[in-house]
C-alpha cells in the first residue's frame, strides 16, 4: 500500500525537481522552514534516510511543526523550495500525491491532509484547482505532524520510476490559481474560460486532435506542450502549439480528417469515461504483484479449452498476444487469483462481474478489439496503483480465455 508519509512526500518532488536540485537540497531547505537552527542542506545519508521511509524527522523539526504558522510555512516555500522544482511538473507533483492519498488507507475521509486551507481527503478527488505553493505547504505540515516516517521502507518502494512518470502527461484535471483568497471579476472569469478549455480538452482524452501529444493547459499558450483552441469549419478544435500553426494552411482533405480524427477521439474518450466508473478493489495490487512474477510454465496445458480465445478475437497479432499469456501463465493466474480470493483478499466473484462489465461498455462504442483491449488494460492499471502494467495485460487475457472479455463468434480464425 502506498502512504503518505514525509518519505514519499519528498521522493515524489524530488522525482519532479529542477535540473538545479538535488535530494539532499530539497529535503534540507524543507526542513529549514521549520528549525532554521538545523541546516541538513549537505548530508546525504539524513536526507536518503527520511527519503526511503527508514528514519524519523528530527526532533527540532517535529516539536515545530505543530505550532508552525501555515501562512508563513506557504510564504517560505513560495520563497525557497519552489525554485528548486520543475515548473513544468506542477500538475505531476499534484496529481501524484492525490493519488498517494487517495490510496493510504489509514488515513480516514474526513482527515485534514493539507494544513493550510483544510482540505479533507474525502474534498481532494474532486478539487482541480490548487494554489501551488499552498498546497505543497499544507502536504508538507501534515506529513511533518501526523504520520511517522520510520517503519515505511516498503511502502516508499512501491513509488517506482514507471509509477511516478505515468502522471507527467495528467495535467489537464488540474489548474493553478495565484490565490484562493484574492479572486477578482476579471479572474473568476479566466477561470470559466479555463474550464471550457478544460472541457474540450477532456472530449479528445488530454491529446492534440491531430498529433496525439499530451497536452496541458496555459494562459500563455506558448509552449508546444500547451494546448489551443482552434475554430475549424465551425467547430473548436484543441492542437498543440505546433498543430495549431501548420492548421491555418490546411487543405480541405486535411480539415475532413481532421474532423473525423476529434469524432473519433471523443468516442473513444466517452467509452474509456465508462469503463473507468466500474469499481476494481484496489487489493488486486497483491494477485498482480504475484502475476508479475510469475515463472512461464511452456508445457502446461490449458485446463480449459483455448478455443474461445481462437473465436473471440479476429486480429492476429491480438489473438497471439492473448495466447502468449495464457498459455503458460493461465494455470498460475488461476492459483493465485483463487488462493487470494480464498484468504479474503478480494472477491474473484465481484472481480469477474466488473470486467465483464467493463468490456460491455467498452463494446458499445466504435473501438477496435485491439483498442478494447488496450482500454481494459489501462483501465485495470490506473485502478490497482500503477505499477504492474505487464501484469494488468496478463489478467485482461486470462479474462478473455474464461469468457469475461469479448464474446465468442462463429468465424473461423486462420
């Protein structure tokens, strides 16, 4: 399970800071804020030890943190740490720790988990606007007052590289404010043009219609991975900056495609939107942990006849895919999903009902089977904590081998 302690707080910026940083300069000029006296700007071992979750905060630091002055702590970190984080990164940082949040089970909803405007854990998965430092700030003065650090060794490892970079392109649910407390008329009216921005953004999945770059949203659309609004044959269209230029000399065959392509992308958005509101039980986590491990056994034999995979999918190079996990890993997928669901893991009766729900709604669209496919997968790896994406794939094929994915044709399949 992952926490949210001091350790993964700082491994989650530090994975996210400026090419001027380092680890022990973040974790020192943190700690600052709140005993300027201990200056640990320079030692590596203290900051790698709070880092991985092994050691506690100082005494100095943790005495302070409880009558530390949320205001000044935001005030100091506007100051000093942000210049040591990629501001690029900001909607990463935050949506990163939403997700730590979202997933430490011993915090309870109606804890306060950011100290400076008292946000709960039950408010943040709806929040989508933050003042930057502010929330940073009241993050920090949580970790720093109610959880320890020491004794979180494991859980500050489940924040894998291929974790933490799958939320670099989730930019879109987030916008930056300057201030909650200084919202003019001429502001909240940004604000309404930056949820429309944000609206059309969403339709086509975060992505330029045309190249398909992950894309964020700016104010100052100047960067190539900020998005625009286009107006195209009277219709908004969201491009990159780059797309956005060489759109002005299309031709009529590329505006067609063009408009074809956001058609498209809105309904594979719509559908991915469905599949995601089924519930999966985040203790998956441990059968595909298991699943990822699992040794390929080449001689065994399919308990279970593998026609339905030969009938079901009619792409090749889906078909082989699907088989290449199956057939020497259905056997092991199989043990251990019974055995967890035995100890009372997880419900593998629940589990079955929901993929199966989840490919339903995925067939009611457009989407190729190879599209399907992939949205399952991505759907399952979202849900479990990001961190067996090979694993998620195996499940989605043991699936469709038992009859929960795709349905069974008459077509033969060469």
């Amino acid at each position: 399970m992952k926490v949210l302690c001091y350790g993964s707080f700082l491994t989650v910026l530090v994975y996210n800071q400026a090419n001027s940083s380092n680890q022990k300069k973040l974790c020192g000029t943190m700690l600052l804020s709140l005993d300027p006296n201990d200056d640990r700007k320079d030692d590596d071992g203290f900051a790698s030890a709070l880092a991985r979750g092994k050691s506690n905060l100082p005494d100095g630091a943790l005495d302070a943190a409880p009558k530390a002055d949320p205001k000044k702590i935001t005030d100091y970190f506007r100051r000093n740490v942000l210049p040591y984080l990629d501001p690029n990164k900001k909607a990463a940082v935050v949506a990163t720790i939403k997700d730590i949040i979202a997933s430490d089970n011993n915090i309870l909803g109606d804890t306060v988990i950011e100290m400076v405007n008292g946000i709960k854990k039950s408010d943040l998965p709806q929040r989508r606007h933050f003042v930057y430092e502010e929330f940073l700030a009241g993050v920090f003065l949580y970790t720093c007052i109610t959880p320890k650090n020491a004794g979180n060794i494991q859980n500050v490892k489940e924040l894998t590289d291929e974790y933490l970079s799958s939320f670099d392109a989730e930019a879109a649910d987030i916008i930056f404010v300057p201030d909650h407390n200084k919202l003019d008329a001429a502001f909240a009216d940004e604000i309404k043009i930056d949820a429309h921005h944000i609206a059309l953004l969403t339709e086509v999945g975060g992505k330029c219609t045309a190249c398909g770059r992950a894309l964020a949203t700016s104010i100052d659309s100047t960067d190539t991975d900020y998005s625009q609004i286009v107006m195209i044959d009277g219709e908004e269209i969201i491009l990159c900056v780059d797309c956005a230029r060489k759109a002005k000399n299309y031709t009529e065959t590329q505006i067609a495609d063009l408009l074809s392509q956001k058609e498209e992308m809105t309904i594979k958005t719509a559908i991915v939107d469905a599949v995601a509101r089924n519930e999966i039980e985040r203790q998956i986590e441990e059968a595909l942990r298991e699943i990822d491990q699992l040794d390929e056994a080449p001689e065994t034999k399919l308990k279970t006849d593998p026609a339905p995979v030969e009938r079901k999918i009619k792409g090749k190079r889906l078909r082989r895919d699907v088989l290449n996990d199956v057939l020497p890993l259905f056997d092991g997928v199989n043990e251990i999903l019974d055995r967890l669901s035995a100890e009372g893991v997880f419900n593998i009766v629940k589990l079955e009902k929901n993929i199966r729900r989840m490919s339903e709604d995925a067939l009611t669209g457009q989407l190729s089977q190879d599209e399907i496919f992939d949205v399952l997968v991505e759907t399952l790896y979202n849900k479990t904590g990001r961190k067996y994406r090979a694993a998620c794939r195996i499940v989605i094929s043991y699936f469709v081998q038992s009859c929960e994915v795709f349905e069974v044709t008459n077509e033969t399949t060469k």
